[in-house]
C-alpha cells in the first residue's frame, strides 16, 4: 500500500483529535511543500515544517517531516503541550513514554499524550525519517528557538 493511501486516514484522526477543524479558520494553502525547515547544527536533526498555522490558516494541527540521524541516543525526554503522533515512513525509532520502549518500524504510529515524558532514540545504522503530528498546533514555535531556520526551497540542494 503507497503511502499516500495509508496517512489520509491518520490526518483525519489527527485533526479529530484536535477537536475537529475551526470553522473560522483563514484563508489556507490547498497545496504545499512546507514553510520552513529546522536544523540543529548538534545533532543533525532536522524537521521540514510541512503544515502549520501560516498554510493551514489557523491552529488545530501542525505536521512536519522529521529525520533523526543515525545513532541519535538522546539520555533526557522532553514533554510537549500538545498530542504527538509519529508515523515512521522509514529506519528503526525507538520510542520511549514514560520509561517504557517501544521499537516503532516503517508503518507503525508512536502516540504521546501531552505531559508523557518522552525519548526518541535511533538503534540502528540508519536514519529514521517520520511524519510527527501535534494537536493542536503550537509545537513548531515552541520549540523553533532551538533550531537554524530556513525556509523551503533555500538552500541545501533545495532539499
């Protein structure tokens, strides 16, 4: 099953999450390659923003296309505000809420409620790449202070 086919329905469970979309939502983007990248200049993580506040026209949901180096082993969690979904499209994620792991494969959704303490760590030799949901919206600012920004399509490759 392509990909495409299988993240439609994750997307509505998202946004149902989120309490549903906001009839007074702006004007939005119907289509988009994102707004922007993050990238951490210590680790190598980067996250390419795909929807948020500034294409969706308001704040139920905000999703990004994350990729965790290989070997990443983070030793603290961190905690979010808001639901953080992780749909692996490819590598090996262990995933850790709580103090309890879980070895997330291409195809398999991490799910962490607000206030879960939670670890991402890379076990493998390769990279994870993964799509992480957060409802509602609000992560991407809170967490932008720590990452270079650039937007998409600059440089890179245009990556």
């Amino acid at each position: 099953m392509r990909y495409s086919n299988m993240l439609a329905p994750l997307l509505v469970i998202a946004a149902l999450a989120a309490g549903a979309w906001n009839a007074d939502a702006q004007e939005y983007q119907k289509a988009t390659r994102g707004n922007r990248w993050f990238e951490s200049s210590r680790s190598a993580l980067t996250i390419k923003m795909l929807v948020e506040a500034e294409n969706l026209g308001s704040s139920e949901l905000e999703i990004g296309e994350i990729t965790f180096p290989a070997g990443s082993v983070p030793r603290r969690g961190h905690n979010h505000t808001s639901i953080e979904i992780f749909y692996v499209l490819s590598g090996e994620l262990e995933h850790v809420v709580n103090g309890e792991s879980y070895l997330l494969t291409p195809g398999m959704v991490g799910i962490v409620r607000p206030g879960d303490e939670v670890i991402h760590r890379i076990p493998g030799n390769e990279p994870v790449r993964a799509l992480v949901i957060w409802a509602p919206g609000g992560e991407a600012a809170r967490i932008a202070p720590g990452f270079d920004q650039r937007p998409v399509g600059s440089g890179s490759g245009g990556r």
